[in-house]
C-alpha cells in the first residue's frame, strides 16, 4: 500500500484520452476561417507577451532533491488549498483525472488535478462586447497563471513533481470538467461554469501532480435547475448562438442532466470580431447577481448594456478533426427584435 513516507516522484502509466476525445481548440484554424484576426487592444498584447514571455519559461523548474511529505491526504489538500489561496485564488478544488478530462491526442502522467480560479471585476463588464471586459479576461488569465505557477513552484520545493495548465495555453485537460469534478459549481446554459458564490465570472487553471489528495465532489446546487427556466444568456447573446433546450446529442453534465451546447460557428465569429464579446457571462442573472456587487465601492449596473451588433457570417469551414461537434442554433430562422438596452434583472 502507498504511503506518504514511501510515495515518490516516479510518473505512473499515463493517462490517455480516448480516441473520441474532443480535439483542444484549433484557434489558428478558427482564426483563418474568419478572415484572420482583426482585433488589436495594446493592454491585451501586453498581457500576451508577459504570460508567453516571462510566464510560459517558468511552467517547469527544478524539483528539491529532499521531499517534505505530508502525513495523510486530507493535511496534503488543506496545505495545497491554502497555499493557492495566499497566492490570490478566490477557489481552489481537487479531482482525480480521468481519461475524458484530457484532449484528444494527449496524454498525462499525473494523477490529480489541483483546480484554481480567480473571479472578474464586474465592473469591467458593464457594457459588453467593449474593450474593458476584453482586457479584464486577459489580466485573470495572467493573474492565474501568477497563481498556478506560484502553487508549482511551491510543491516543487516541498520535492514534488508537478505540471502547470495555465488557463490561457496549450493545455492538455479541459478545465471545465476539471472544474466541475472540483466543486466549483455547475454548468450554465451558456456552456461555462456557474458558481454559487462567484456567478459565471471567473477563470480557472490548474496544476497537475501525483501527490495522494484528498478529493472535492461535484455539487448540486440547483443552479442546472435554475438555468432551465432562465434564458438571460440566450436572450442577450448577440451571436444568437445559446439554444433553448437542452441537446441529448451533447452528453451529460456531472449530474446526468442533457447538456447546453453552444452554436460554435455563429459564436466564434463574433467573439473575434467584437472584442472577444464575454456577453453572456455578465448578463447571467444566477441568485439576484449577488455575485456581481462591486468589491472596491465602484458603483455598477445590476444589469449590463449589451451592444447587439450585427453578426458577421457563420463560420463551419474547420475541419471536422480539428473541432468539437457543435448543434446549428436557430439556424434556420431570422433573428427577431432584441433588447438593445439595459434592463432590470427581475424583468428577465
């Protein structure tokens, strides 16, 4: 039997994804279907050329040749978890990887996956699609990897081996089933994350390793329930890309309810002509917008002003092996009035 005084940094077998694994998103295939990329936001290429610059050559480092272990799984948890929340994680959760948590081709060879995440500042999103929000997604992806790479560097010195995935990279499991295993909360209509506390605004990343730990669990807080009578997301999406139903052909969340799949080929082009649009992750109106008070006494909206732009064209033309399977959303009707304007979340 394993134990702590005896555990080691050898790799176990790897962990493979199956053949039918979602392939990881092909930007430069999506980007070249668009016509290329057009937006140039100078905070966001800074962000850019920190995280590839200065963050990405600090991934990996020297692992302390004397470990210093932990006595049971349970103090290895507490001690990860507060170590990541010193560092500026607002969440922090553990899961065993599974086979489905890894992109198609790719493999892993350690056994846990320490999930973090890090919310937004509302404030930034009080209108949508703008410059504001886009360069709020990219200051938390540069601040998680901060984290992430801060919580490796520290159980590297403790003499345990570990891989970062920062949440804006070439990653090698899917954050969002990652996340969900971890307890941050459940899936939303709009294909991300809700969590009881933080809303839908926030990013995470995580940091991979052997260390036996002791695991969260999936919740069920009745947010899958509250998505389904719901439909700010939808309405407000100005891609017209978030169904209506549930999609039995999209699989199953962490409680075996029919997943919400989002339109790829109406979102994506509209994501990279428009700011990187973010709209429907403001709009969310989950628990009264608790999650959306202002932290630093900036007076906010309760609800966003949504710019509706009219959409560029729909884009199918990646190629079937470089991306998921995704429904055709209302594709077969014109798109209706839309609200322009902000409105009251009880309206909704």
């Amino acid at each position: 039997m394993e134990t702590f005084s005896s555990y080691h940094n050898n790799l176990q077998e790897p962990i493979k994804a199956p053949s039918d694994a979602v392939p990881a998103f092909a930007w430069t295939e999506w980007y070249e279907g668009v016509g290329g990329r057009s937006i140039v936001i100078s905070e966001v290429q800074d962000y850019l050329h920190l995280i590839h610059d200065e963050q990405a050559p600090r991934f990996s480092g020297p692992v302390a040749g004397s470990m210093q272990p932990f006595a049971t799984a349970s103090e290895a948890s507490e001690w990860v978890k507060s170590t990541a929340r010193s560092l500026g994680a607002d969440i922090v959760g553990v899961c065993e990887i599974e086979p489905t948590d890894i992109y198609r081709g790719r493999e892993v060879h350690e056994r846990f996956a320490i999930a973090v995440g890090k919310r937004m500042r509302y404030a930034e999103f009080q209108n949508v699609p703008d410059q504001r929000s886009a360069i709020e997604c990219m200051r938390i992806y540069h601040d998680l990897g901060e984290v992430v790479i801060g919580l490796a560097e520290a159980l590297r010195a403790r003499g345990y081996a570990c891989r970062v995935e920062h949440p804006l990279g070439d990653s090698n499991v899917l954050h969002i089933p990652i996340g969900l295993k971890a307890g941050f909360g459940e899936l939303g209509r709009h294909g991300s994350i809700i969590n009881p506390e933080l809303g839908p605004l926030f990013r995470m990343g995580s940091v991979l390793t052997s260390i036996p730990l002791l695991c969260d669990a999936p919740i069920d807080a009745g947010i899958a329930a509250f998505c389904d009578t719901c439909k700010a997301c939808r309405i407000y999406c100005p891609a017209d890309a978030i169904p209506d139903e549930r999609s039995p052909e999209a699989g199953k969340d962490h409680l075996g309810n029919n997943r919400y799949k989002v339109d790829t080929g109406k979102c994506f082009p509209y994501f990279a002509k428009h700011n990187y649009c973010s709209a429907c992750l403001p709009v969310c109106v989950y628990n009264h917008k608790e999650w959306a008070k202002d932290f630093d006494g900036e007076p906010t909206k309760i609800f966003p002003t949504v710019v509706m732009h009219d959409p560029p064209d729909v884009c199918d033309s990646v190629e079937p092996h470089h991306r998921h399977e995704y429904p055709l959303v209302h594709r077969d009707r014109t798109r209706g009035p839309v609200p322009r304007h902000a409105v009251d979340a009880d309206k909704l």
